[in-house]
C-alpha cells in the first residue's frame, strides 16, 4: 500500500487576518515614521498643530504623533553676531567700529525664542543688531574723541554692560560682548598723531631737562667737595707749618741758649787748622785771643 505525503494544514483565517493587519501597522509606520532624532547641541521644539509646546526635547530619539506633532531643531551653541557701527563723540567726531555679540540660546528658552523670531537671522535684525547700534552711539556721545582712545577699556565695559543689560528681556545667554578698535577719519587720525608726537617730545625735553640739572647738581655737590678738601689740606698744611715752626724755633731757643762763648771758642778751635790769617786790618781781632785790647787786659 502506498502513503501519500500529507498536504500541509492551512492557515486559520484569523492568523491571517491578525498578519495582514500587523504587515499594514508596520507599513504606516514606515510611512509616516513618527521617531525624531535630536542631535548634540541641539534642542526640539514641539508643536502641536503649530502651537509652540512650553518645554524643549533634550538630545535623543523621541516619538511623535504624526500629522499632529512636529519637531523642529533649535541650536544651542554659541553665536556671533557682529555689527558694524557708525557714532558720533561728544565732540562731534565721526567714529566707526564693529561689535560682535557672542551667546546661545538655553533649552529652557528655545521655545519663546521660536515662537518669536523662529530663526536667528531674524534675531539678528529685528534685536540684536538695532540694540547694539543704539547703546553703542549712547556711549561713544559721552566721551570726545581723544578719550576714547585713553579711556578704551572704561568704554568698553559700559557698552558691554549696557548690552548686555538691554538683550535680558530677550532671554538670551551673553557669553562675550566684544568692541573692536575705534576708528576715525583720516585727517583727524593724523591729527591725533601729530598731539602724540608732540607729547612725546615734550615729554623727552623734560626728561632731558631733568637730566641736566641731576649733572648740574651732581658737579656743584663734586666742586664743593673738591673746594672742601682743598681747604682742608691748606688747614692740616698750615697746621703742620705751625707745629714745625714752633718746635724749631723752640730748638734754636735751646741751642742759643747752651752756646756760651767760651764753648763756642772751644767748637772753633776743634775745627781750626792752625794757619793765621795772612792780612789783618786795624783793630781785627786776631783768632781765639780777640783784639789787642782784650788781649792786653
């Protein structure tokens, strides 16, 4: 006897329909695919059929319901924006210079910054930038030309502090406000240069000034010392002199005093030869016996 293979058994047609509806699920899902990723850096901004939800979506894969949600990307990295603006001094100089405003936006405040300017280019234009312009030309009408240049870090701390203090209702994080050289016309430049250099050679001629009379000074104190020690040495030269003659006159007190005639007499005739003197004039006293007079005495 032949067995035939048994043909196999056929799908309930629950099972059937419970695929066929689970293929079509996995379909419309693919179809309208309701996951959103957020990337670093960024935040989500949910609507709810164009209504801008109070809380942002942090980094990450979300679900959404679609049709009636959808995510839009708000950057929270820091921004620059620069300005380049154009004031006037307080003494009417024309002044350009450029500044640049670095910040980002916090999670917290991504949804109020979408509802209001969607983009920062708006931003930009309708707040920042007209912001900057006015504080900038507040600042600078305070000062004269020169002072912005000798004063530049005062200036740059209020147009900062008053920027900063103008963009707070807009809930923007300010990281850095930062003012670039100010720059004037190029006649009034050449102006400022030419009061420098002036400056600085006055300034040179009293140093050299100064200079001078420090050696003029240092030559006075040098000739009074010389004059002081030429003086001196007179003094202990004319002291000594003193001393010296004092004690040989003292001497020649003494020996005048000790020469008697009689040891005169005898020093000479120690040292006479015994040779007469060959002429004698009238009334000469003779050698050692005096005159005649003397003699016959």
């Amino acid at each position: 006897m032949i067995n035939f293979p048994t043909p196999p058994a056929r799908f309930s047609p629950t099972v059937l329909k419970f695929g066929g509806f689970a293929v079509g699920a996995i379909a419309i899902i693919a179809i309208l695919n309701p996951f959103y990723q957020i990337s670093s850096g960024y935040c989500g901004i949910l609507t709810n059929f164009g209504s801008v939800q109070p809380s942002a979506l942090e980094p990450g894969l979300h679900i959404v319901l679609p049709v009636y949600q959808k995510v839009v990307s708000v950057s929270t990295q820091p921004q620059t924006i620069t300005s380049h603006e154009q004031a006037a001094t307080h003494d009417l100089q024309d002044v350009h210079t450029s500044v640049s405003v670095t910040f980002h936006i916090a999670s917290a405040d991504a949804p109020g910054f979408f509802r209001d300017f969607r983009n920062l280019e708006t931003l930009a234009h309708r707040i920042i930038e007209p912001t900057v312009s006015n504080d900038v030309k507040a600042i600078t009408a305070n000062y004269n030309a020169e002072e912005l240049i000798t004063k530049r870090d005062l200036v740059d701390g209020q147009i900062k502090e008053l920027i900063i203090k103008s963009l707070l209702p807009y809930h923007l994080s300010i990281e850095s406000v930062n003012t670039a050289n100010f720059a004037f016309s190029h006649a009034y430049a050449q102006a400022i240069e030419a009061k420098q250099v002036a400056q600085q050679q006055a300034l040179q001629a009293q140093y050299t000034l100064q200079q001078t009379q420090i050696s003029a000074q240092a030559q006075v104190v040098q000739a009074k010392a010389q004059a002081d020690a030429a003086v001196a040495t007179a003094q202990g030269q004319a002291q000594a002199l003193l001393v010296t003659s004092q004690a040989q006159a003292k001497a020649n007190t003494l020996v005048s005093q000790s020469l008697t005639p009689s040891l005169l007499q005898q020093k000479a005739l120690d040292r006479w030869t015994g040779t007469m003197p060959t002429y004698l004039s009238a009334g000469a006293p003779l050698p050692f016996i005096g005159t005649m007079e003397s003699a016959q005495k």
